[in-house]
C-alpha cells in the first residue's frame, strides 16, 4: 500500500470513528449548542455531530430588538430541516407552510410560532403557518387566564396537536409546549441542585399566602409568606413585586407525580439570623420606634428592627392611667416610642416599656411639691375614704375624707369629677407613689391667688376661689 493510499485510509477511518462517536439528528429534534460563528445574516452552531447548524440571525434578536449575542453563547434550537449536509435551526416553525410542514410540526413536536388572532368560545383562534387554529382556554396557559382579552395580538410558540379535515380543523396547545420546557428544566434543575442550597430566582406573581418565585426557566417555587423575613404579620406586597430579584433557599422538592414537583423555598433563611447582632443594633436605655405586631392579654409585642420583636407588659404601657386591656391604648400596626428595658440573648427575648419612653411623671415630684404648698387639682373621683384628685397628668393625690368632714366648705361637698379644687399638698411620698393632701387652711386660702398662680398648674381658680371667700 502507497503512502497516499495509507494517508487515506486512516482518514477515512478517522472520519468514519469520528461519525460513531457523534449522535445523528433528525428533523424535530431539540439541541443545545455553542454559536460558532455570526454572519451579517445567518448564525452557526455546534450541533455536536459532524455538520453544524445553521439559523437566521433575525431569529435569536431579544425582546428590544438588538442582537446580542456572542460566539461561545449556547443556545436552545430545534432541528427544522436536513438538505443534504446542511441542518437548520429554528426557534420554532413560522411563516407559510403546506399540509406537509403542519404534518411534519405535529408528528415531530416542533413548536410553530403562532398569533392569537381573537377570543371565540371555549378558546382563541391562532394564525399558525398561514393557517388559522383552535387553542382551548385551557392549553394557553398553565395558569388559570382571568382576562383572554388581554392576550389578543400577543405572539407565542404552540404544539400542533390535531390536524384534521385536511387542514380545516387544527387544534394547538401552548400549555404542552410549557410542560415540556417545564420537566426539561426541572431535570437539569435536580442534577445540579440539593434542599439546602441557597439559589437566585425572580419573583413572577404574588399571592395572599406568599410569592412564586423562578429558580429556573419555567420553574417555579413558593415562598410562603411565613418565609419572606424575619418580621411578622407581613402581606407579600410589603416585602417584593412581581419582578424583583430574590436570594432564596430550598427548603424541599416535593413530587407530586407525572413529572410534576413542587419546590418550597424561603428568603427568610437565606439571610442572615437579625438575633446575631442585636448586640451591636441595640443596648438597654435605648429609646425606639417600633411597629406592634400583635396583642395579648398580657401586653403587646413590638418589631424594633426587622425580625426582632420585644414585649410592653401591660404594666409598662403608661404612667398616667391603669391599663387594663392593650387593645384600649395601641393597635397592630401602630408605630409606637418604647425604651429597651432588658436583653436576654439565651432566650430572644427583649423587654420594653412605652411609660418609659414618655417620661415618668414623678421624676422631680418633690421639687414641684412642697409641703404646704396650695395647688388646684382636677376631681377625679370620689370614695366613701375620700377623694382622688389629680394634681398633673400620671400624678394623683387622696384627700381623705376625715379631712373633709371637717370643712363647712361646699366647694368639696358638692364637687363633680372633672371639677377643679384647691388642696394642699401634705406627704409627697416618692417611694411608694403616694401624694397625701389636705385642705387650706385659713391663712393659705387668703393668700390663695397668689399661690395657685406661681406654683398651682391652673392658678386662674384662685381668683374665683377668693371671691367665694370674700361673698361668704
């Protein structure tokens, strides 16, 4: 054997291995390949056998109409057509087309592109291949269509999936084509993916107990509104929109049979825990606003920062009245001042005080109150052991009623709640919270008008005081 008969022998060989090794195509087929080559008008690509495929550019522009795309790009196409060496590409089957070409789409499962043309009964009509079709409501989507109005003019990629009287009756369905996408992707999805890896996603719709989010082509998964953040009593629209890009994590992948899965999915867990630097966001002393999130008997939970919830026992909820039910003074919802009062990491939880925040009444009581001292006060109520009469908001005082017996004064004998008094301050005790009070004397309702008006809140009494004095 010559040299040049050796030399093409071993290339045949080596072409011959070369076809073995390389998966032949056929028309309908869908590939996945690298752009080789871009033209002025055409596009080649890998289609991983010996020949490489061909499409119009025209049909690879994005959805402003710019081609953008760069050779080493892989792109998803079906196989429309073989011609001896040439294969070519298409997203989808368009244009004219015979009986033959509507056959071959149907029988290969090749998507043709097709424009909803109008709304009829059951469904649209569709201009497929120069063809007009029937798609069922039903096949247009995988989601229930509330307004087939709004896709009208609207161009989309169908699955013929009946031709009959040659041609007059054609039946597409865009829903099979979805589902097909859907399962190719879930699969490569579950190759490369596990429950507990942290993921990118989009969010494409929201509903009232979470937002559905794209973790991949026509893949979607639910993020409960529980799994949103940190903070409670959230709706979904406080936290994303439809469009938004989310950090999420897969939580689980359950199967619920023919090729059908359903992913659950949290952005929650994909942040990090807020309990791991309440340390350094707060200290006690602090004064805050927060939200209150919800109510008890006991009180009511306040969001100081996202995720991190304190308690306002009822106690702490005011100085200047008794609360008996937290609904009487705050609402969920409210913004609310509280002072951090305590900080245990051991078990998250944070006290806080809404009195506090206000400021204490009492603070700096006995330097405003001095023994002797003859001040007007507001009637409060009235006990069989005396009366309660409120010297400043949060501030209350007895006058006991062994005081009173011994005034001829009707002042006290005929006065209503809501009614301002004179009374004398007599014990001021800080400790306790207690203020004792007595009637003034002689002397002191004299010279009343001057006390009220410098030291008395609402000194302007005195002077009707005095004249009840001097007519009596």
């Amino acid at each position: 054997m010559s040299d040049s008969q050796m030399e093409q022998s071993f290339a045949e060989m080596f072409e011959a291995s070369e076809m073995e090794m390389k998966p032949e195509l056929r028309v309908g087929n869908r590939i996945k390949g690298k752009i080789i080559a871009v033209g002025e008008e055409m596009v080649y690509v890998d289609t991983g056998t010996k020949s490489d495929g061909v499409i119009d550019k025209h049909e690879l522009l994005d959805k402003d109409g710019a081609f953008s795309m760069r050779e080493g790009d892989e792109v998803e196409l079906y196989v429309v057509s073989m011609q001896g060496s040439q294969i070519r590409l298409a997203r989808a089957l368009g244009g004219e087309g015979g009986m033959e070409q509507l056959q071959q789409a149907m029988e290969e499962r090749i998507p043709v592109e097709g424009k909803i043309k109008e709304v009829c009964k059951g469904g649209f009509r569709v201009r497929v291949l120069d063809k007009i079709a029937f798609c069922p409501l039903s096949q247009v989507d995988k989601r229930p269509v509330t307004n087939p109005d709004d896709l009208v003019g609207q161009s989309m990629q169908f699955l013929i999936t009946r031709i009959e009287e040659r041609g007059r009756n054609i039946v597409v369905s865009r829903r099979v084509l979805l589902d097909l996408e859907q399962a190719q992707s879930l699969a490569e999805f579950l190759e490369r993916t596990k429950v507990g890896d942290v993921l990118q996603g989009t969010v494409t719709r929201l509903a009232p107990f979470g937002a559905f989010v794209e973790v991949a082509p026509g893949l979607e998964g639910l993020v409960h509104v529980s799994e949103l953040g940190w903070s409670r009593n959230n709706s979904p629209e406080d936290v994303v929109a439809a469009g938004d890009q989310v950090t999420v994590k897969l939580l689980k992948v359950d199967d619920q049979g023919k090729g059908h899965v359903r992913l659950e999915l949290s952005m929650k867990q994909a942040m990090e825990d807020p309990w791991a630097q309440i340390a350094a966001d707060v200290q006690v002393g602090a004064k805050i606003t927060g939200r209150v999130t919800n109510l008890a008997p006991f009180g009511a939970f306040v969001e100081i920062l996202p995720g991190i919830e304190g308690l306002v026992h009822v106690s702490e909820m005011s100085y200047l009245k008794r609360v008996h039910k937290p609904g009487d003074v705050v609402a969920v919802g409210e913004s609310v001042p509280v002072m951090v009062k305590s900080i245990d990491l051991q078990t998250k939880r944070i006290g806080l005080s809404m009195r506090d925040a206000e400021g204490d009444p009492w603070d700096g009581l006995a330097d405003r109150y001095k023994k002797g001292q003859v001040v007007q006060g507001i009637l409060e109520k009235r006990e069989t052991f005396g009366m309660f009469v409120q010297l400043e908001p949060g501030v209350v005082g007895l006058l006991p009623a062994s005081r009173l017996e011994r005034s001829a004064d009707d002042i006290y004998s005929k006065a209503k709640p809501g009614e301002t008094l004179p009374v004398a301050v007599d014990v001021v005790d800080l400790e306790k919270r207690r203020i004792s009070l007595g009637l003034p004397d002689a002397e002191q309702n004299e010279d009343w008008k001057s006390h009220a008006v410098q030291e008395g809140p609402m000194g302007s009494l005195g002077e009707q005081l005095k004249k009840a004095m001097e007519q009596k």
